[in-house]
C-alpha cells in the first residue's frame, strides 16, 4: 500500500496529538461506518498486534494542520469540500491488510528515534472522514477501551527537516495516523509565522482574558489561509495538552517566572458539536505557556461541552507578559514616541487608524500592584527608525490592536545613541584665563558647619539644613546650632531625606521626610523635635534611594526601582497615613534622577529614561520607548536646570563631561569635556552652573560664552564633593541666595550664589580707565640652558664671544631685563649633587655667601655687558638675583623706574626627587610696579621624552603653590591682583612671564624624520606633534593653557652637539625638540614684539630671547573711590532683580502656586519686612 512519505514504522499516518486523543476520547461509541472515496479517509482501526512505536516524520511543514477559514485543519483538496460526519466506533474494525490503518493500543516512542526517510508517493483521491464524526455521538467523557494507560510522552530529540517534500501536498487517500507530539506546536509555530509580522512589539496583557478572548471570537470570521510557509521559528517548542486521564502535564520548556502569579485563563468557550477536538490553537497556547512560566501548573481540560465554540484568530507569537488584572482596558491607547534618529524619518506607525496623530504621551491608569519584569521583544537594536520606508520589512512596526495600558512598567528596549543627529561634540575646553580662586563665602550666618559624624546626604530649606545617615540632625544656617538630632536604631541607617510640603508657605521647611534602610518612611517635625509619623514597609525591605518633593505631592524611590507617589490629602499635603495614591515601576541599577518639569529623568549608568509619573495615573509613565545614552561619555552621576536655560537639561558623568539635552524632543545637544576628574554634582544658579568635583573643588562655569567661561575654581573641601544643592528658598526665607555643599570631610560649608566678591572685582576693573593712568615699559627676556658653561667659555668661538653683545643692542634699551639661566651648575657631577643636598646651610649667611662662584661669574658677567653695551644715558640697577641648584635668575631694572617698584619677594620651588631636590624646579620672583604687580618665573621641569605627564605635574605644583607673600590689604587685593588671590600664588598675579628650559619634546615621530622636517623648514608639521602645544589644546587641567605664547618660527633648540649645529649624534640620538620657551599672561596687557632663538654654540641648547611691552597702572585713591559706591549700587540693583526672580520662581515651580498668587505673596512679605524695619526705634 502506497503512502505519502509521512508515516510511522506501522505505515500509520502520523496525526496531530489532539486528533489522536478525539480518537481515543471517541472509542466504543459506534461502528464506523464505511466512506467513499470522495469522503475523508477511514478512521483508524486498533493493530492486532503489539509494534514497534511509529518513527515519526519532523518535517515542519505538514498541509493536514494547515489552518483553514474556521481554523481547523483539512486537507488541501477539501478546504471547498462540503463536510459528511460519520459515526466512530471500536466494534468492528476493518479487516486486516498489508496496508495497516490502525495504530498500535499503546504508543510509545524512544527518546531518540531517527525518522524514516524512505519516501512514499503521493496518492490523491481519498478523503479524510476523522473530522466529521457524527453530531449525534459529541463526546461527553472520554472512554479508554484499552487496558492500558495511554500517555504521550515529550519529544527528547531535535526535529528534523527532511528536504525535497513540498509543504502543500496533502495526503487524500490514506488513513490518518498520529503525528509526534511535538508536531502540533510547530506547526502553530508556522502559522502564527504566516499570519503575522516576525517582530511585533510588546502587547499589553493587563486585561483579563475573557475580555481579550471574546474579542478574537468577533475577529474569528476574518481569517484566511496563508499560502506561505515561513520557517524562521525555532523548532523548539511545548507539546499541546494531553488527555484528561494523563496523571501530569508534559514537561515544557520554562521562561523565567513573574514575581506576581497570574489566574488560571478560564476555558468555556466549546468546540462545535460533532467534531473532534482540534489542536490547540496557537493563541491558547500562547496563554497557556505564559501561566506555565508565570508558575500555575497547567490542569487536564475538563471534557468539552456540546455548545458551539468559535475559533480564534492568530496572534503574533512574541507576547509581552500580562500585566495584573486590575488595569482596565484603554482602547485609545498609541506607542510613545521614539526618540528622533539622524536622516530618518521619526514618524511612528498609528495604532488606530491611518489618520491618528501620534502623541507624545499615552493617557492610562497605572494601579499600585507592582508589574512583572518586562522582556525583550526583540535581541537585536534597531538601526533604522520603526516606520520607516527603509527599515527591513523585519523591523517595521506592526498595527497594534487596542488594548490596556501598563503604565508601572517601563519596556527595556535598545538604547538610542545621543550623540548622533543633532548632537555637537564641542572639542574645545572651557576657558580658563579668567579663572577666580577667591572662595565665595557667605556674607551672612555661618559658613562652616561641622556635622561630627559620618554623613553623605543632605538636604536644606531656608534656614534649615539636615543632614542624615546612623542619625539625622537639624542645623541652623544662620548661627550654627543644632536643632534636632535623633538615632534610627541600631542597623538602620537613612538613605534620603527631604522637606515636605506644607499647607502654608511659611511654614516650609519645618517637616521633615527620611527614607532609610529598610524600606520605611518617617516625618519629622524640626520646631518640635519630634517624630509625628511613619511608614513602616513603605517599600517593603528595598532601601529608600531617593525622596523628591514635587509640588505638594512627595515621591519616594527604592532600590528595586518601585516609585510611590505620594498625592495631597484633604488638609492639601501628603501624609504617611494612607497607601501611595500610585505606584510605579521603574529601572533598577539608579544612579541619578532628578524632576524636569512634570516627568522624571532617571539614569541607571550611562542610559538615562524619561517617565511622567502623576498622582492621578492619568499619563503613561514611560514617555520614550528606548533609553537614551551618551556616547563618547561616562556614567551619569549628576544634573541641573539652569533658569536661563530653559528647556534644557544638564547632565555631569563620571568622566568629567557634561551632556545638554533637549527638554522638549529628548535630542543631545552638545557633549562639552570640563574637566578630566569625575563630576559628583551640579546645580545651576541664574546664568552660572556650579559643578562639584572628585577632588573637593567646586568650579562655577559661565555657559552663556562659547566656549565656556571658568568664573570660579577653588578647593572647597579637603575631601571628594559629596553633593551641592543650591536653595531655592533663600531669596524668600532669608533674602539671600545660598548653595550649601557637603563634603567627605564632613563637613557642611555654604557659599554666596551672587558671588557678590566678584562681581565687585569685574566691575571695579571694568571701570579702571576711570580711576587709573597707564604706562607702557619695555621688556626684555632671555632664557638659556647654558649646560655648565661659564662666561670665559664664550670666549673660545667669535660667535660666542659677540652674543650678549648683540642681544643688549637689539633690545632697544628696554626698562626691565630679565636673565633666566638654568644648568648653570652641572647636574651630572654626583659629588657636587650631594654636597649641595646634604651640606647645611648658613641660616645668617648673605647673598654673596649663598651664591657660588658660578652664579657670581654670570652675575658680573652680565653687569659688565650691560655697562659695555647699553647707552651711556640709560643706567640699569641690579634689582634682584635668585638661584636654586643649577637655576639661575636676574633682574635689571633702569634708574628711570626703579624707585616706582616695591613689595619684591621670591621663593623657589623643588620638584627634583620628589620635592626634595633643587636639580628641577622653579624660581619665582614678584614685585610691584605702581599699582600693578609683576611675577617672573624661572622653571627647569622633568626631562625624558616620555616624561610629558611629569612635566605637566611639575608645571601644575609650581602654580598652585602659595610660596609668596600674602597680601593684607583688601583693597590693594582688588587693584593689583587678579582671580580673587592675595598674592601668595603665581596667577593671582597681574602681568607674569614664564621663562626656562620645559624640556617638552615632540611626540610620535622619529628623529629622523624631525632632522628631515627641520632641514625642510616644515615646522608646522613639528609643532602640530609639540606635547606643550597638544596639552594646551587637549588637557583642560594643563596649567599653561592660561599663558600665550607668540608663534614659533625658529628651529628646535635642543638637542646639539656641542660646539657644533648638528642635532645629537651621540649614542642617544636625542630627537630635536623646542625645549626652551616664554610664555606670559597678561589679560591683553602684555605684547610680544619678538621671539627668536641665537646660535650660540658652546651649550647643547641654544638661547632663546623675546621683547615685550608691559601695561602698568597707577591709582588715583579719590577717583578709585567714586568708582567703588558706583559698583556696590550696580551690586544693589542687581540683587534686588535676582531676588524678585527667584522668589516668583520659588512660589510657582516649588510650592505650585500661580503667577497672581505668588505676586501677592511677595508683595505682603515685603509689606511686612518694611514694617518691622520702620519700627525699630533709632
């Protein structure tokens, strides 16, 4: 007997596993009846013998369970074919044939059976009659005619696909026969991959399934066959159901259970009367499979009923889990937004109609029970924006149905590159040449407040500042007491704290929320000093991570990423009496967040989220369906708002980066490089943004200048920066504005937001020209590494020997002259090394006594050349010399301006082994011209080509040192020095010159190749690769980006053999480099005129001398006095406008009051303080 190549060992055609148990549910009711051949085929008869168990066919595609429009599986030929029934009985089976049509009494299958691949032809001209029972005979309970227990056991082995079968053929003519038992779920597999798209996005499964099941029963009539077979569905799936009498369900393959369990899906819906039961459709399957995963063990389905039941539509496979049942249906319901990506279109596929617009939001109704993790519908991250004509068919969005909105939980889906599109990658640094280090302490109250105890959170309201940990203390701004202090007990420690709203605004900041270890809530009240509530389990044992005040609601984050909302009661405040009016779920792994408006920008890492989390549950939560993230920056550690601003939203990461994202489209920006330490905090205060640093420093950045402006940098603790909050209700509490900042030190310090210091600084510089006259002087600089050399050593080459002749003549006899010497000594020789390290020195001892013959030698020398070679009329003095080992400084001034300097000074700094020894460091010398203050500096710093980062670290210890003299007077701090110093550092300075041997070499080329370029004149390419000039442009903390250094057209002046000018030959092969530099600062006040090298070969470097002009001042006391009373009026206007500001904004973007409220507010409280003030007795 011929078959189709799809049966078992016993020639028994292999059928679904649910015909097979209708089969077997149906034995003993009647005799079969015998069909014709245009009928379906016979039903089955039982074997006369035990047989091997059927090897069965896996090939995936099968016409016999091809769904038809009533969705149950028939024969291709017979889908138009009208439907016989017949009758199903046990009592007489056909005779036997060499043609078997009966499978075995019992089926058993060895775990690891090959299939047969002897193929069969095709026969046609039979029909299938197994689907058209008698109606008369519906099944009411299954009857098992055999003696033994039927069990179909799961399929071990992977199924597989046998080629050269076409997947339409059906098999007409032969007696169906039971399929394996994973047939069936492979097969709902290809039609859920016929009828619908691969990659649909999530559904909401927050209804319950009656209500979802009767919809698909109206759909059911619009389902039609698809003719083609996809097989991009894995093979792999759950067996249907088995019969009732199975004493366990099949093993199924398990996802990862839900934290909430779901309800068993209630089956009533019936089959037609008179049919077999069909496979279970895909759907079913579907719920089935997610309550299995959800952990409720599938029962045996009870016997079908007699009543009708209507086929269900085919879903797409990829569900998302249902959500809890309380979320009714919204069949408004659309998508959120994508956030834009770059030349494609963002435009969303609508999920109701062709002409719905696409809103930004979702309305819908969150609930308080806690949703299951969602999953992710899809590995791969979509590269072409959903909806686009050139996405791949694959990535296209498909029509949603209309269904329930879970807005509790967020949909972790790829996330979205933000520096893409619109994003500027700002490369330059913030400027720093206007860098003030004054810090801004507070004019009133307090600055310093020692907390005496470990503490890392903090938050402050008017007077009140509160910072929490093991214990939870109340401070006073105003004259440092405490005011409250109380423990949690013993192994509960706080996590957050903030103030709570109350029903009077003058009474904010008297009530206190503290979240803490364990996941409870407690309300302090600070006049009483008392606890007046708490919420034990608020959230549940998860630790409380962060409490917002919104308006008059309070928000309450924990670990576990669970946000309570806490709505205004009936007395228009929240309380911890009642459960949280919402509650949401939110991503794990916080890191940051902060409010923006009404919604809520979280970031976990580097990915940051938007959710509108509302009291009233009337919005979607998650306002993006992809996260968004930052390349090229770091984590997200902190954030800010800038009022002026606005519709901008700033973000510091980890590596010194800030990001500046869009409030209204969620687009980066720009991406600007501040600095190269991690940002632990931001605020923003009026057009300033204040960042607080790794390092305990705080800088204040001007960003309405492109690139921005440095105002301030100082060291605000001696420890990291914990956190910095600007107080948005001093201007209303105190009439002052104040940001307070807790370090790891402990200790809480508050700082002026006005920087009122320094606006009197800038201003009063300004106006200088109204109170100051001007001077120009000539200068002249030199700087030599003169390699141990002597004077008499010139004396030995022509060249040589007319040097310092022709350096003073061409100087144009300039008022200061400046010799800058290094390696006067020779720092190889290690006996005279040690000596000058270990031999003590003369405390008394003069100048003469301390200077060696060397320095002696080339002070002379210098004395005689300037007698010999300047104009007989200009007569130089010998203001000042300064020597540390090998370094080697002095000043000559003309008589002409030398009773105009006083306040000189000078310090060495030693950067040789550690500090400890003078071979490398610096010499620094000051002194005061008039009004306006001078430093010269002569540097020798780390050598070595590879020694860049030393040097830099040379450079930056030579600046930040306070090695000077400070200066007492206030006011000449504010004439004659800059960026808030008093003089004890080189950059509180005015005019300073920085002159000596860098030893900063050229990067990334051999030496070769830097002799070659020389030679070729291309110095351009040399320059390009200078490590100086990398680090000014690269290194925001190099401390020479604040010095200017005129053009370099001269080759490099190191390294030489000596007494020739060919660049080292020796065994080292040294590569040239511009070693020897001047560079100055001087806020537009210093001009080079020249900047050349001299060839003066008796040294392995060679000279390098510059003429500038230096601007100096003097004061006119009267004038500087008037200008002074204009600055602090200028100071009182600007005050005044700033407080107003911010009390408007305090009363409407905190408190929530509207425009006209608050305006009467402050006009009463100003009413009220006029009061009091006129009625103090004189």
């Amino acid at each position: 007997m011929e078959s189709n190549g799809q049966d078992g060992p016993d020639d028994s055609s292999l059928r679904p596993v649910s015909s097979l148990r209708s089969h077997f549910e149906n034995m003993g009711k009647g005799p079969v009846q015998p069909l014709q051949a245009s009928q379906s085929s016979p039903t089955r008869n039982q074997s006369p013998s035990p047989k091997p168990p059927p090897i069965p066919d896996t090939r995936p595609s099968r016409s016999v369970n091809l769904p038809p429009e009533n969705g149950k599986p028939k024969p291709a030929n017979l889908l138009a074919t009208p439907v016989q029934h017949h009758s199903v009985q046990l009592a007489a089976p056909p005779p036997l044939s060499p043609k078997p049509i009966k499978p075995p009494a019992v089926l058993i299958e060895p775990p690891q059976s090959p299939p047969r691949a002897k193929p069969f032809p095709v026969l046609q001209g039979e029909t299938n009659t197994l689907l058209n029972p008698d109606p008369s005979k519906s099944p009411i309970t299954p009857i098992n005619s055999s003696p033994r227990s039927f069990k179909i056991p799961s399929r071990p082995n992977t199924p597989i696909l046998e080629p050269g079968r076409s997947p339409r053929l059906a098999a007409i003519n032969q007696p169906p026969s039971p399929p394996p038992p994973r047939r069936s779920a492979e097969l709902r597999r290809e039609r859920e991959a016929r009828a619908s798209p691969p990659i649909p996005p999530p559904i909401n499964r927050a209804e319950k399934p009656a209500n979802r099941l009767s919809r698909l029963i109206d759909n059911a009539p619009k389902l039609e066959l698809s003719p083609q077979i996809a097989e991009q569905r894995s093979p792999f799936n759950s067996p249907p159901n088995s019969s009732p009498d199975n004493d366990e369900p099949p093993v199924l393959p398990t996802r990862p259970a839900r934290p909430t369990p779901q309800k068993t899906v209630s089956r009533t819906n019936t089959i037609p009367a008179g049919f077999d039961p069909p496979p279970v459709h895909h759907t079913i399957a579907s719920i089935r499979r997610d309550h299995d995963a959800n952990g409720i063990v599938r029962t045996p389905l009870a016997p079908p009923p007699v009543e009708d039941r209507p086929v269900l539509p085919a879903r797409p496979q990829t569900i998302m889990d249902p959500a809890p049942p309380r979320i009714p249906a919204n069949h408004t319901m659309k998508p959120p937004p994508r956030p834009p990506r770059p030349a494609v279109s963002t435009a969303v596929v609508a999920t109701e109609s062709p002409d719905s617009a696409q809103p930004k939001r979702v309305v819908s109704t969150p609930t308080t029970q806690f949703a299951p993790p969602p999953t992710r519908p899809h590995g791969r991250s979509m590269t072409i924006g959903s909806g686009s004509d050139r996405a791949p068919i694959e990535f296209h969005e498909p029509l949603r149905r209309p269904g329930p909105a879970n807005t509790e939980s967020y949909h972790a889906e790829p996330p979205v590159s933000a520096t893409t599109g619109h994003t500027q990658l700002v490369s330059q640094f913030p400027d720093a040449t206007k860098v003030n280090r004054r810090p801004p302490f507070i004019k009133q109250g307090v600055h310093e407040i020692y907390t005496k105890y470990d503490t890392r959170i903090f938050d402050v309201c008017g007077q009140f500042v509160c910072t929490t940990g093991h214990l939870t203390r109340v401070w006073s701004l105003l004259d440092g007491e405490q005011v409250m202090s109380f423990a949690h007990g013993e192994g509960v420690k706080a996590t957050a704290v903030a103030f709570k709203p109350t029903a009077d605004v003058q009474d904010e900041g008297t009530r206190l929320w503290i979240g803490n270890n364990i996941g409870e809530i407690v309300e302090a009240d600070v006049i009483n000093q008392n606890i007046v509530g708490n919420k034990t389990g608020a959230h549940g044992r998860y630790e409380i991570v962060k409490i917002f005040r919104h308006f008059n609601e309070m928000w309450t984050l924990d670990e576990g990423g669970t946000l309570h909302v806490w709505g205004p009661d009936g007395d228009g405040v929240p309380n911890l009496g009642p459960s949280p009016h919402q509650t949401y779920r939110l991503p794990k792994a916080h890191t940051f967040s902060m409010i923006v408006g009404e919604e809520l920008w979280h970031a976990a890492g580097k990915e940051i989220r938007i959710f509108t989390p509302t009291a009233s549950g009337r919005n979607q939560l998650q306002v993006l369906m992809r996260p968004l993230v930052t390349e090229g920056a770091g984590e997200v550690t902190s954030g800010a708002l800038i009022k002026s601003q606005p519709g901008k939203v700033f973000f510091g990461h980890n590596d010194g980066k800030v990001s500046i994202y869009s409030q209204k489209d969620c687009v980066c920006l720009s991406v600007l490089s501040v600095s190269s330490y991690k940002i632990n905090s931001l605020t923003g205060v009026g057009d300033y943004i204040w960042a607080a640093f790794n390092t305990g420093k705080i800088c204040v950045y001007d960003i309405t200048e492109s690139p921005w402006v440095i105002k301030k940098d100082w060291q605000a603790h001696n420890n990291p920066v914990v956190k910095i909050i600007a107080d948005p209700a001093s201007f209303y509490k105190l009439d002052r504005s104040q940001v307070v900042s807790l370090g790891a030190d402990n200790i809480l310090k508050s700082w002026d937001g006005l920087l009122q210091d320094d606006y009197l600084e800038n201003e009063m510089k300004s106006l200088d020209t109204q109170y100051c006259k001007f001077e120009d002087l000539k200068l002249m600089a030199m700087t030599w590494n003169a390699g141990a050399s002597t004077p008499n050593s010139l004396r030995y080459s022509e060249s040589d020997a007319t040097f310092m002749q022709n350096l003073l003549r061409s100087s144009d006899s300039p008022d200061i002259l400046i010799f800058g010497f290094q390696e006067l000594v020779d720092l190889e020789d290690k006996t005279a090394t040690a000596k000058r390290l270990f031999k003590p020195k003369k405390k008394d001892a003069s100048d003469q006594e301390k200077m060696s013959h060397q320095y002696r030698d080339w002070r002379d020398f210098l004395i005689r050349c300037l007698d010999d070679y300047m104009p007989a009329d200009h007569l130089y003095h010998l203001l000042h010399t300064a020597t540390l080992v090998g370094l080697f400084t002095c000043i000559f001034v003309k008589s002409t301006i030398h009773t105009r300097i006083r306040n000189i000074s000078s310090a060495e700094i030693k950067r040789g082994m550690g500090g400890l020894h003078g071979n490398k460091g610096a010499i620094i010398v000051r002194f005061m011209v008039d009004d306006t203050s001078l430093c010269f500096i002569n540097c020798h710093l780390a050598a070595g080509q590879s020694g860049a980062s030393q040097r830099h670290n040379d450079i930056a210890a030579i600046m930040e040192s306070s090695v000077l003299p400070v200066e007492r007077d206030p006011s000449v701090r504010v004439d004659s020095y800059v960026g808030g110093g008093d003089g004890t550092m080189i950059l509180d300075h005015e005019l300073c010159l920085l002159n000596g041997d860098l030893n900063y070499r050229i990067d990334t080329m051999s030496r070769d190749t830097v002799v070659i370029a020389v030679k070729q004149h291309n110095l351009t390419k040399l320059l390009e690769r200078d490590q100086l000039l990398v680090a000014r442009r690269r290194n925001p903390a190099f401390k020479l980006r604040a010095f200017d250094e005129s053009p370099i057209e001269f080759p490099p002046t190191y390294k030489y053999d000596v007494g020739t000018d060919n660049y080292d030959t020796s065994e080292k092969k040294r590569s040239p480099a511009w070693c020897d530099r001047l560079l100055h600062r001087g806020f537009g006040r210093i001009q080079q005129l020249e900047y050349r090298r001299h060839e003066v070969r008796v040294s392995d470097h060679r000279p390098v001398s510059g003429r500038f002009t230096f601007t100096v001042k003097s004061i006119s006391p009267k004038k500087r006095t008037l200008a002074w009373a204009d600055c602090q009026q200028r100071f009182e206007n600007l005050r005044e406008k700033e407080a107003k500001e911010e009390k408007l904004h305090y009363l409407t973007g905190v408190i929530g009051y509207d425009v006209e409220t608050s305006t009467k507010l402050i006009r009463e409280r100003a009413m009220k303080k006029d009061h009091r003030s006129g009625s103090q007795p004189f």
